[in-house]
C-alpha cells in the first residue's frame, strides 16, 4: 500500500518564510508526484519545484462551508490580534492577558478545518493520504469541523488551552479518534500526553531528507560572497531569537574567544538589536548580518559558508531542531549546546557534532576556539537517521502505511 495514492499536505504557515516546513513541503510532494498542497493564506516559497513534480497547489478555500470557516478563522485571529494590542501591558490580569491567546487556538482549528473540508471536496482518490501541520490544540475539534480523517504533525505547545477552549476541547473529543499525532520528539510527546491523554500520537521527525547537500562549488562561491577566507572559521546563527534560544549565552561566549571568528547571523523577529550592535563591534568577531527571512537559496549560501551550524539553547528545550536537521541534509558541521539529553545522545561520537555545556559561556567559547585547531568532519549522506530524519520517499511511504491503518481502525 506504500506506494499507492497522491499525498494531501496541508500547511497553515506555508505563506510565511522561515523554518524547515517550506523545505520538507516541497521534499514530500516531489517524493509523490501528483500530490496536492493546500495552503490557506498562499505559498511563501518559490513554487516552480513543487510545480515540476506534478503537484496542484490549492490556495484559499474550496466549497461553501470551507470559506465559511476560513472567513471565521480570520475573523477570530483579528479579534486575537486586536485583543493582544489592547491587553499587552502587564497591569492586565494574567486571564485577560491569555484570552487572545486563546483565541488564537480557536482561529488556527478553524482554519485547519476549513482546509480539511477542502481537502475532502477536492480529493476523492480513497488512496489519498491527508497530512497536516497542525496547532497544539483542539485536534477533535478540527477533525469533526473538517469531517476529514488526518496526520497531525504538532512541532510544539506554545499556548496550553484555558478553561473555554478545554471545555470546547472536551465537548469535541470523539474527534480525536479520527486523528493521529506525530510529534517531532519524545519531550513534545510527553508534554501533550499529559493534555490529551486520549490522543492517539507516536514520536517521528518531520524534517525530511532531501538530498540536498552543498557542493564544494558552492562552498567555494559562498566563503567568496561574504569574503571570508577558504582556512577561516565561520560559525552560523540561524533564524529568530525565540526565548528557547540561549541568545545570552552567546552573548557572553563572543567576547572570551581567542581566535579570529565569522559569525553568520541570519535574523528574524524577536530580535534585540543592542545584542547584535555588540556582536559587531567585538575586536575578534566579524560579523555577517543578513536580515530574514530570505528564500531558501540565501539560506544555503549561509550554510555553505560556514564551518559549523550553530544550536544553543536553554537547558530542557526539546523540541525538534530544524537547524540540527538542516546541518545533517546540507552535510555542515554542527556545534550544540546539551541542552536535551536524548539528542544529546544520538550526537554521541559523531565525528561531525560537538557538544558544549548548555548555559556556559566559557564552554561555548572554547568550542569556538576548537573549531581552529580541530575542524569538525562533514557530515555524510545518510547521517540524518542518526537524528531520526529519513528520506522524503521513505517518509512518504511511512505516512501512507500509517495513514490507511488509520482509516482502517477508525472509520
């Protein structure tokens, strides 16, 4: 049954810029060709792959009751975001403060069943394999909204539900046995048992690998771009300054490193630009600013300038690191703080990974300075799996076996 049936992807998010869900969209659809994606708000990526490989891209909604819950889900998140303007300031109380938030979960439901209810009017192939990226909650609400039977990839829970949005949880709850969760790591599976405890979910990476990797002539005309010679060592800084990022940490590394050093940073919102103007003014720091989000062209020029990717964060983060996956598919070097015990163990004498102690600015310090005398190998094809990343064919076939389990087991 691997072999057989279009996929349906389904990706909230895909009109923004940034993360590894644009690259594994992309990845998924070429690995099934004839596929469809479905994109409420557009595509922010460049559609000509996706495209060659036969898939059809659906933006919007399809059919009366998916623009009926699509044009209430905007609604909602106008309501949300009105709602954090007017109750930023901390003299609110904490539930008032919360309740756009809330809101926001209810809207992110709404436009997934919105895009499964296009899903169902669009697909008839009984082989089709629905998959989406989902929000962290009300997962039986959207799949009784979207009459639509799902893979539900959760990277996270960013907002716990309040006593509304459990009671409309609860009220929906049958729902959930339409569903299957997948979540990217063991540490995000365990937060949202505790929440959904009747979920059915499993732990599988949804990063993919692409095959992807960056020549030498790539290398080669990055180090040119940026001018940064062929025997120097960069270090790159991908993406936002999350508060799970231990931007603090590199803050106080920088000014203890005793080697000349690159460092690549590539932006994005929340960032704090006194942090960066410090960065840039270090004696032994020369800093390469590009301003995000950019296509995914830029990002691999960074990748392929840099002689190490890399990933700090504070201690107890473990959700899954679309960088650490990004280093593995690009073959780049990767330096990672120990911040999540399981990943830690899957570096674990890994010729082209380095761990330094999570929070500890000397440690990281000396990692930066190691990287003069001892150059980290590059990683291989293939390494990926030691991450839990597989193939995009593999992965296709995965969901399709577990997807039609699915619909087996529960009608």
């Amino acid at each position: 049954m691997s072999g057989s049936g279009p996929l349906v992807l389904i990706e909230p998010n895909a009109h923004r810029l940034g993360g590894h869900y644009q690259t594994t969209l992309a990845a998924l659809a070429t690995a099934r060709p004839g596929s469809v994606v479905i994109t409420p708000s557009g595509l922010a990526a460049d559609p000509a792959p996706l495209r060659a490989a036969g898939t059809r891209l659906v933006s919007g909604a399809r059919g009366p009751m998916a623009a009926v819950l699509l044009a209430a889900a905007r609604g909602a998140l106008a309501v949300s975001r009105a709602g954090q303007r007017a109750f930023a300031s901390r003299r609110w109380p904490l539930a008032l403060r919360r309740a756009p938030h809330q809101v926001t979960l209810v809207a992110r439901c709404l436009t997934e069943a919105a895009c499964l209810h296009t899903a169902r009017r669009l697909v008839r192939d009984p082989a089709s394999v629905v998959v989406l990226t989902a929000s962290e909650a009300l997962h039986g609400a959207a799949a009784l909204l979207g009459g639509q039977p799902h893979l539900r990839f959760v990277h996270e829970q960013v907002t716990t539900e309040d006593t509304p949005v459990r009671l409309l949880g609860r009220l929906a709850q049958r729902g959930e046995k339409r569903v299957m969760a997948l979540y990217p790591t063991a540490a995000v599976r365990e937060e949202h048992a505790a929440a959904f405890p009747r979920l059915p979910g499993m732990v599988r990476a949804f990063a993919v690998d692409d095959g992807s990797r960056l020549t030498d002539a790539e290398r080669t005309a990055a180090r040119e771009a940026f001018g940064i010679p062929s025997n120097a060592v960069a270090v790159s800084v991908v993406g936002s300054w999350w508060p799970c990022k231990d931007i603090a940490t590199i803050d106080a590394a920088l000014p203890r490193v005793r080697t000349p050093l690159h460092l690549l940073v590539l932006t994005g919102s929340p960032l704090d630009e006194a942090v960066l103007h410090r960065w840039q003014s270090l004696p032994r720091i020369r800093a390469h600013i590009v301003r995000g989000p950019v296509a995914e062209t830029d990002l691999r020029r960074i990748y392929a300038a840099s002689s190490a990717v890399l990933v700090a964060r504070r201690p107890g983060e473990g959700k899954e690191s679309g960088l650490a996956m990004d280093a593995a598919r690009h073959g780049v070097p990767l330096l990672v703080s120990d911040h999540d015990p399981h990943l830690t163990a899957q570096l674990a004498g890994r010729s082209w990974a380095r761990v330094f102690p999570a929070g500890d600015p000397a440690g990281l310090a000396a990692a930066f300075d190691r990287l003069a005398t001892r150059p980290l190998a590059t990683p291989a094809p293939g390494d990926g799996r030691v991450l839990g990343m597989a193939p995009a064919a593999e992965q296709a076939a995965f969901l399709t076996d577990l997807y039609h389990d699915l619909i087996k087991e529960r009608p």
